[in-house]
C-alpha cells in the first residue's frame, strides 16, 4: 500500500511537473489535476495488478476510480476540461497492462 502512495504523489509530481513546465501550462490548478490523473491512474493499476483481485473486481475499481476523478473535475472545472482526464487516465492505465503482458508473469510487481 505504501508504493501505491509512492507511485501516486510521484506520478503526480511528475507529469505536473512536465505540464506545467515543458508542455505549456493551462493554468497550475489544471495541470495539477491532470497530473492527479495521471498519479492516480498509475497507482490504481499498481494496486490493482495483484492476484488477489479477480478481473470483474479490477474493472469496478478502475471505474470507481475514473468516476472520483470525473467528479472532482466537475466540482473544480467545467465538463469539457474534467474529461481529457478519463482520457490520461484510461491511457496510462491501459498502458500499464500492456507493459505487464509483455513480461513472463503478466506483472509489473514481479
């Protein structure tokens, strides 16, 4: 539990980081929510990418997630800057797995 804290704050760190500094900023509170995105993306896949959860529970989880990000976004944003969020965050997601499908064991954590 305690790296999937570590690959969110360094998850958003970083990518906040990247947007604010190198890709054009958008304004610090919307970088730093796509770099929330972007954190909370990685640590949920990491998170999840256990045995103990069965794929049905993965897929509620990874919604429950998206579904906490698009609120927070409706809450602090307008509905057309919240939803590229859902994008960042089902790309990095996604790409996680595709990561781990490419290893022997199907895992990044191994």
């Amino acid at each position: 539990m305690q790296k999937t804290f570590l690959y969110l704050f360094a998850g958003t760190g970083i990518s906040f980081l990247l947007n604010y500094f190198l890709l054009g900023s958008q304004g610090w509170e919307l970088d730093l929510y796509y770099g929330f995105a972007f954190g909370l993306a990685w640590a949920t896949a990491y998170f999840l990418d256990d045995e103990k959860f069965s794929l049905p529970e993965k897929l509620i989880y990874s919604f429950l997630a998206m579904a906490v990000l698009i609120l927070l976004g409706l809450l602090l944003f307008t509905f057309e800057l919240a939803v590229p969020s859902i994008i960042k965050f089902s790309m990095v997601f996604v790409a996680y797995y595709v990561l781990a499908s490419f290893k022997r064991t199907k895992s990044l954590r191994r």
